[in-house]
C-alpha cells in the first residue's frame, strides 16, 4: 500500500521529534552528511503528514537545505527533490521550513533529510511536528 486513504482513517497520532547538530554534507546531492529527519518505511501503511519543520541557527548565520527521498536509501541518484536549497537561517534564530500552510505528506518508502551548508560556521537544529494517518 502506498498511502492509506486519510479520509476513512483509524487513528492519527501527533509526533514531534528533533535534531540536534545537523551536520555539512561532504559533497552534493545524495552524499553523505544527511540527516534523516522523518522516514515513513515501505511497509508501515500508513501516510506521514509533516506540518512544521523549524531549523534553528546555533551560532553563526549558516544555511540549510531540506530535500525530499522517494526512497529511504539517500544514496539513491535522481531520487530526490529539494523542497528548500540554501535557506539562510539568521544568526540565532529560527527559520520555518515547513509549515501548516505548505504541509507535505510522505507515502511509504519516502522520507525528509536535511543538511547544513558546509564552510558555514554555524550548526543547525531541526523540530519537526507531523501525523502519523492510518
């Protein structure tokens, strides 16, 4: 199943979750240095609604780039879409990536990774606040 159909569903449960100290990629897309920050597996039958994705600048003025896996392996070539490229998060402060009024679903095997720009100086945290439909 790809997605459940969300308009005769189950349960919804409401997820937060956080990373802290998001790393530099070491190269370009589908290098390592990405965190995933939300993976719905292949198998899970249910459909992930993301409704906010904050990053915080910690230190430095540093960028961020958030992309988006049809596959859970980022390794993957051609298999991602970036939703935001070199966001530049203010120095102590937040940035919302995502939010309710562009909230994104993610199907089964799909995921959300994100990276820190390299040569910044800063470091990145991410919240994200999602759905979990079945």
């Amino acid at each position: 199943m790809a997605a459940p159909n969300i308009v005769n569903v189950t349960t919804i449960t409401g997820v937060t979750t956080f990373h802290a100290g998001i790393a530099a990629t070491t190269g370009g897309k589908g290098a390592l240095g990405i965190t995933t920050v939300v993976s719905n597996a292949a198998s899970s039958g249910k459909v992930l609604k993301i409704n906010s994705l904050v990053a915080a600048g910690i230190a430095a003025t540093t960028g961020v780039t958030l992309q988006y896996f049809n596959h859970v392996n980022h390794a993957s070539a051609g298999s991602t879409v970036s939703i935001g490229m070199t966001l530049s998060v203010p120095t102590f402060s937040t940035l919302a990536v995502i939010t309710k009024d562009n909230s994104v679903y993610l199907e089964e095997n799909t995921s959300l990774g994100i990276f820190a720009q390299p040569n910044t100086g800063g470091t990145i945290d991410v919240v994200c606040s999602y759905e979990e439909i079945s």
